[in-house]
C-alpha cells in the first residue's frame, strides 16, 4: 500500500518545553496578544472604515479564538481555574468591545405561586411549562443555526480539498478530506441531537425527548475515540512499512490550511457573537423580549457575564441579556465566593452538544497543530522519522484527556446519579428542618439532561399537620433554595 | 419511625404480604423480608435481582419462566448475595460522597476481587478476555517483527474489543454495589451502559467494513490485503468458544428481564459478530483461492449487513431504557387502563403527570400526581394506587396528592 498520508505527526521537543514552563508561557501569550489588539484597536478607532472594522472584527475575533483555544486544551487538560478565568475574562472582552449598552430587567418570577404550577392539564402533559418551552427553543434554534453553518462550512472546505487533491494528484490533501468528513458526522450527529430534543412527549416517551442530547454527545465522544484509535494505527502501519520520503511542505501547509479552517469553526461555535446572525434575531427579538427576563435576585451580579446560552440582540446598540433560569448552578451562590461560582456556573452552560461538536473541532485544531510542526520539522531535517509514532500518541492522548471531563459529566446523566451541584444531604436535612416533617425517606434528585433537574421523595408527617399546607412548603422550599421545579412528594401521615 | 400494616388489601389477595418490614424506610415499597426468596431452585431471584412480577398470577405478561441461564439444574449462587452485606439503609453523606474521590487503583484492585469470587458468568468473562489479549499481543509481535499489515490490523481490532469487553465486566462486578448517596438508584445502569457501548462499537465495525467493502470495489487487485488464513482462523476459534460461553444469550430478539440480560447479550453478540467477520474473511480468502472475482467485496458487504441486522434490535432496546422511555414490556393499554381506574376512585378528580421510566429492565419507577376531591383521607387512595401500580411492575412510585 503506498503511503496514504505521507504527513505523519510529530512533537517536538519544544512542546515539552511549553508544558513545562505554562506558568511562564501563558501570561507571555496573553500580553503579545493583547498588544497585538491594542495596536489593531488604535489602529482601526474611527467609524468611517466600516470595511475595515469588519476585518478588524474578524481579525480580532480569529486571535481570541486561537487564544481561547489554547486555553480550552491547557483547562482540559490540568484542570486549572486560572486558565477558566482567563477563559472567562477573554469571552467577556469580546462583547465589550461592541459598545454595547447592557438592559437588565428584573422581572420578579412567576412561579413564586407553588399552587398554580402543581396542576397541569392532561395526564401527560409537556415536561416544561411554556415559558421555558419559549426559551428552549430559542436555544435550541440558536445552537442549530450555528452547528448548520458549521457543517455547511464544513462541507465547502471539503469540496474544495477533494478538487484540489486532484488536480494536484496528492494522496495528503484528500486524506485530510476525509478527515473533514468525519467533523461533517460529528455535527451532524450533534445536529440531529438538537432537532430531536425539541419533540413533544408521547405516551412512550413520558420526558420528552431531552436525553436525546445526552446519547447523541456520547456517540460523538466515541467518534472522536474512534478516530484517535484509527490514527495511532495507521501511524504503527506507517512506521511498519517505512514508506520512504515524506513531503515536509507538503504535510505543512495541508495542516496549517486546516488549522485555519478548524480556526474559523471554533469561532462559530464557541460565540454567540456571529455577523451572520444580525439578521437572523431582529424578527426574534419582540416574541423573546417578553419572555426571556425571567431570573433570580442574584443576577443582578451576571450582567456583565454572557453564558453561551444568551442571546445578543444588537438591535440600534442596545443589547439585552438573558439568563436561563433553569441554571442549577444558582443555588451554589450563597456557598461559594463570588469568582468561584461565576465559572462554575460558566463552564457548564454552553449546550451540550454545541460542547461536544467543539470539542471535536478543538481536538482536530490539536492534531493539525502537530501536524504542522511535525512537517516543520521534517521539512528541516528529513531523517527524523521515528519521532513520528511517539508524537502520535501523544497528541492522541491529549485530545482523549480534552473529552474526559464532559464523558465524565455525560456518564453521571445517564446513570441517574445527583447532580453536582446539589447537596442531597443538606436537602434532606433541611426539608427534616421544616414544621411537621418528621422523616424524608426515598430521595431520588436526578437530572433528565444537564440542567433540568427533578426530584421525588417521601415525605412523613405529623398526625395533625396539615398535608397541603405541608406540601405547598416542602415544594416552595425546594424550588426557593434548590431551583428545582419538577417534585414529586408523597406526603404519608405517621399514624 | 413510621410503621404500617394494612389489614385488608382492596384487590384481593396479591400474593406478597405488605407487612411490616424491618427496613422501615420503605413503607410504600413491596418488600419481602430478609432472607425469604421466592422461587426456592433459584438463588438469583433474591431481593435485589429479581423479577418480582412473576409472583402475581394476574400479570398480563406472566410466563412460565426459566431464566435462560438455567442450563442446569440446582444451581444456587448464595456467593453473589454472600459478597455484599445485608440490605441495609441507603447512606447519604459519609460514603455517598467519597465515592466520586475513590482512585482509579482502588477500582481497579476491587474489580479483581470480585472477578475471583465472582459467579460464573464474570469468570466465564474475564477468562475470555484474558485469552483475546493474550491472542492480540501475540499477534501484534508477530506482526511487527515480520512487517505484515494485516496481523497488526488484526489485532488492533482485537484489542478496541477487549477494551469494550473490559468495560463490560467491569459493570458487571460494579453493578452489584450498594446504592449510596450519589447514585441513589444504584448501580445497575452500568450494565445497560455495557450494552450499549458494545452494541455502538458494533455499528461503528458493520460501517467500517462496509466502507474496506467499497474500497476494495474501487481499488484493484494487486493492492488487495491477502488476509492470513491462520490468524482468521484462530480467531475464529477463539470467537466461538467465547459465544459457547454466553450460549444462552445467542439469539437477536431477547426478552430482557434482569439488567444482567442485557450486558451479556451484548457481550455474545459482540463476540458473535467477530467470529462472523473472522469466518467472512476465510471465506473470502478461499473463494478467492477458487478465482471467483471480487469474492472480497461480496464477503465484506454480507458480513457488514449480518452485522448491522444482529445488532439493530439491542441497540434500539438499550437506547430505549437509557432515553428514559416507558418500560418496554408493558403495552401502553394496559398504562391506560390504569389510568382509567384511578380516574374512577370516588375521590379522585384528575391524574396528571404521569410518567413512568425504567431503571434497568426489571426495574421500573414512575412519578404520578393525583388531584383529590375534599379533605378525604390520603392513605387509602394512595394504597390503591401503589397496589394497581405494582400489579404492572412498577416498584418505585411516588403519588403525590393535591387538594382541590
């Protein structure tokens, strides 16, 4: 078999190098970076280039991208909240630099009342009430319109590599072709995940469809494993049959052309803010305004915090921010410090799915990283081949460790186990806490997708305590300190 | 603590007595006391594994039953109830959370314990998987020190399946574990996991050689794999000695009662879908030995769909459980019908919410919530409807109760 990918990857030394000293590199990068914003920003201050504030836009969002994505694989890999924040403080740079105004409205929530939200018409009703309906599909419809551009992006890069691998006759160029064909899957898959969780419930499937995200993300996972495995291998074939010389340049400027492109998909996946997308929102914006404002007393503290999950409106420079109130990570607040839970509450937001197709972008953009500094090193020195099979598995090995987290997250879903966030001991203790409650026997908190949340227990009171008032506390407590909305309590009388 | 007896049961005898249990905790839970099993020749319907619904004659789906792992006679495996302690109080706090802390090395030395004392099934699995590591690493020396792509290939394959078969037994012996704070249900769901993993690693291979098919369609002969008779064959052999093992299971369409079902079918499908790759690749190589032109192809493309058409049916049932669909055996007239006479009950006005979802099959647990007329008395109507609800096989159920 001749060599059908005659770029192979490789690590240099220098890449230890960088790990080693991260804690010096890091803020190394981030300050040239910056100062490469800085002189774009005076360069470009005047309104009148509109052109240019586009390519300066562009550009600017290209370079936080590349920044966040060194830092999306430094925070996946070592786990580290300084990389988070700086993370964090980079995504919140961007939409600042829009001059946007920020509208908070604080609209108090109407689920305060417990005995209008118990009752729901039907036997089996939807799993959400219609105002999260509202926003879910908005999410939902956001996320697809990103993931539909990605693939469509995808699949022009494509074409255009399988026409150029031919007319150039190179096995190298339509080989990372493929490689494009497995994203396309990817978001695919993720794609379809999206569409499917917005069907109604039927009698089969009393929940919905929501965990059909969840499914759909651990096939993705299992893709990206698959791949890694496949290219391990075919780096031991290579090496097996020692397939002579290998085109350095060649191997270079492929992967750097598919770094950009990975580049360019990280950007419309990782942010909300898209150009494309100022059309698609203002016919949105009036249905949404009167919906979306629906959040606690502590939001207050988010309003400079965009999660991924928010819309941007630009709307004649006015912007309104929302936030999902069904985000678990509320309850957290009064425990943690301030900075701590504004990066827990972060990290967890962006759409699963979303997450996953970017995570297959991020370990794509780290495998052409190492393709392209391997075909460096190759084009410089031609005889060190055997480096070859190390720095294959050792990319692999990173881009596995990147899905680790969410396969971890994934995995406790589907095992129905306690959310994170939620301390079941301290629920437990405190609903014992409440007048008349005398025991709490078979707590079940499990969450149906990552932040929607239910709950049942057993609840035993008193002889004469008053079983609706009882419940209308037990739930008003839950859904007050917990924000959790779907209980179930059987009250049982102690007799 | 709360105790309750019911004197009389409104349905007439149901065969289980809901008396007082020591465990006091469950007081809406059909328990059996400790120690008692039902069915006295098999030592697997304890508390924790157990098909209750075979023990009420009014079931719709009742059977006469003989789990298919039966093969002899008086078999009685006291070691698997031995190995865990009594069924005591879930523990929130303390171990819940510890649980997600424990290293990777403590798992690790845990799984080889339970293998050594486990029951047949986990031996019978763990011997299977040393055997295919022990085959693979022979074969990847092999096939480095003489240079042939093929055995490497080979075992590659091999070793992604003996992963997925190590996550398979790995579930098996973690499954038994008791329920503690974090993972409040238990870990059956590892089993239904297993499956599912195998069963997706499955499709990927069916896809995968369908795509080797059409790329030898396209290439031309002289750059065809002559694939090594000796490795296919071993591998053959080693194949059908694992689905000997797992002979129980070796069927596409099963009835699955316990979460164990599952994990094991899974397992002797995989193992039964290599052995048809293995015996696709003989048969190609000797119709191409006879010059029967694109044999290859022809091979590839009956093995890819043979594949792809064994493995359908567990895929769509363990998505199922895991996409928290209504338990699969109980057709939905029969949840209707249900509903129906709960409706009927003098005080009840409406049901709402109802929503049912199985844990593992075998374990189903649902949610209702039931408006009630005036200031009547709850216990009653609760009896009831945890009693209709049983009938099904629902065990876990929580009925909450609102006042119009």
């Amino acid at each position: 078999m001749t060599d059908s990918r005659p770029y192979n990857m490789s690590l240099p030394i220098v890449y230890g190098g960088i790990v080693n000293c991260n804690f010096v590199i890091k803020p190394w990068i981030c300050q040239l970076l910056s100062k490469i914003l800085v002189v774009l920003n005076e360069k470009y201050d005047r309104d009148a280039f509109l052109g240019c504030k586009c390519v300066e836009e562009l550009v600017k969002m290209g370079i936080l991208q590349l920044k966040m994505l060194i830092y999306s694989v430094f925070e996946a890999l070592f786990e580290e909240p300084q990389c988070e924040l700086k993370r964090i403080q980079m995504e919140d740079q961007a939409p600042s630099s829009s001059q946007l105004v920020e509208v908070n409205i604080d609209v108090p929530s109407t689920v305060a009342t417990v005995s209008g939200s118990k009752v729901c018409g039907g036997a089996i009703c939807d799993f959400s009430d219609s105002k999260t309906n509202i926003k879910d599909a908005t999410e939902r419809s956001s996320s697809m319109q990103k993931l539909l551009l990605a693939v469509l992006l995808c699949i022009i890069f494509m074409a255009v590599e399988v026409i150029g691998g031919i007319k150039a006759n190179s096995l190298a160029i339509l080989t990372d072709a493929a490689h494009l064909l497995s994203d396309v899957a990817a978001f695919a898959i993720s794609l379809f995940s999206l569409w499917a969780s917005g069907w109604e419930a039927t009698p089969r499937q009393s929940y919905g469809f929501f965990r059909i995200e969840i499914l759909g993300a651990l096939v993705s996972i299992q893709l990206i494993w698959l791949l890694a495995g496949i290219l391990v291998y075919e780096a031991i074939l290579r090496i097996i049959n020692d397939s002579g010389e290998v085109n350095g340049w060649l191997m270079f400027t492929v992967s750097a052309f598919g770094l950009v492109v990975n580049i360019i998909m990280a950007m419309m996946l990782g942010h909300e803010h898209g150009h494309a997308h100022h059309g698609g929102h203002d016919d949105h914006e009036h249905s949404d305004h009167g919906n979306s404002h629906d959040h606690d007393h502590d939001e207050n503290h988010h309003n400079h915090h965009h999660e991924h999950t928010e819309e941007h409106f630009h709307f004649h420079g006015v912007s309104v921010t929302t936030h999902n109130p069904l985000s678990s990570e509320d309850p957290k607040e009064p425990l943690l410090n301030h900075s701590e839970a504004k990066s827990v509450s972060k990290a967890t937001k962006r759409n699963i799915n979303v997450h996953s197709a970017y995570l297959h972008v991020l370990g794509d953009s780290i495998q052409s990283v190492g393709v392209m500094v391997g075909g460096a090193i190759i084009w410089y020195k031609p005889e060190w081949k055997i480096i070859d099979l190390i720095c294959t598995l050792i990319f692999s090995v990173i881009v596995l460790a990147t899905t680790i987290k969410m396969l971890r997250n994934i995995l406790e879903v589907l095992m129905e186990s306690t959310p994170r966030e939620i301390d079941a001991t301290r629920l437990e203790r405190g609903l014992c806490d409440l007048d008349g409650v005398v025991a709490i026997h078979e707590l079940h908190i499990w969450a149906i997708t990552v932040g929607k949340v239910l709950l049942a227990c057993h609840v035993t009171i008193t002889p004469e305590a008053n079983a609706e008032y009882l419940l209308d506390s037990v739930i008003g407590y839950i859904k007050r300190e917990y924000n959790i909305s779907h209980v179930t309590i059987q009250i049982e009388r102690q007799q | 603590m709360a105790d309750f007896t019911v004197s009389s049961e409104p349905n007439g005898g149901t065969g289980s007595s809901f008396t007082s249990a020591p465990a006091t905790q469950d007081s809406f839970k059909h328990r059996l006391p400790d120690g008692e099993t039902q069915r006295p020749w098999s030592g697997r319907y304890g508390i924790d594994s157990g098909d209750r619904r075979f023990s009420f004659s009014r079931n719709q789906s009742f059977k006469p039953h003989l789990l298919r792992n039966d093969s002899c006679i008086g078999i009685n495996h006291p070691e698997e109830e031995e190995l865990w302690e009594g069924h005591g109080k879930k523990e929130f706090g303390g171990t819940g959370n510890g649980v997600r802390n424990r290293s990777v090395l403590y798992q690790m030395a845990s799984v080889l314990l339970a293998v050594r004392s486990g029951n047949r099934q986990v031996r019978r699995l763990a011997l299977m998987i040393s055997l295919n590591v022990a085959y693979s690493t022979v074969e990847l020396m092999i096939g480095l020190l003489t240079g042939r792509v093929g055995l490497v290939s080979d075992s590659f394959h091999l070793t992604f399946g003996c992963g997925l078969l190590t996550f398979s037994l790995f579930a098996m012996t973690a499954a038994h574990k008791k329920p503690d704070g974090i993972y409040t249900y238990g870990y059956k769901r590892l089993e239904v996991l297993a499956a599912f993993t195998n069963a997706l690693f499955l499709l990927f291979m069916s896809f995968s050689l369908a795509v080797e098919a059409l790329h030898a369609f396209i290439q031309d002969e002289s750059e065809h794999k002559h694939y090594l008779i000796v490795s296919a064959v071993t591998n053959l052999l080693v194949n059908l000695l694992g689905v000997w093992f797992f002979r129980n299971y070796a069927r596409v369409n099963i009835a699955y009662r316990k979460a164990e079902d599952m994990n094991c079918h899974s397992i002797c499908l995989h193992v039964l879908a290599d052995s048809i790759r293995s015996a696709g690749l003989v048969l190609a190589s000797w119709l191409l030995s006879l010059g029967i032109e694109n044999a290859e192809v022809l091979c590839l493309g009956l093995v890819s769909a043979a594949v792809f058409v064994v493995i359908l049916p567990l895929f769509r049932a363990t998505g199922g459980v895991l996409l928290q669909q209504v338990p699969a055996n109980v057709p939905t007239s029969a949840f209707n019908k249900c509903l129906r006479q709960v409706t009927a009950l003098e005080d009840v006005s409406e049901v709402t919410r109802s929503r049912f979802w199985e844990l593992v099959p075998g374990r189903a647990v649902g949610s209702l919530s039931i408006l009630v007329k005036g200031g009547g008395n709850d216990h009653s109507v609760l009896h009831y409807v945890h009693e209709l609800y049983h009938d099904l096989g629902i065990q876990d159920l929580t009925v909450q109760t609102d006042h119009v």
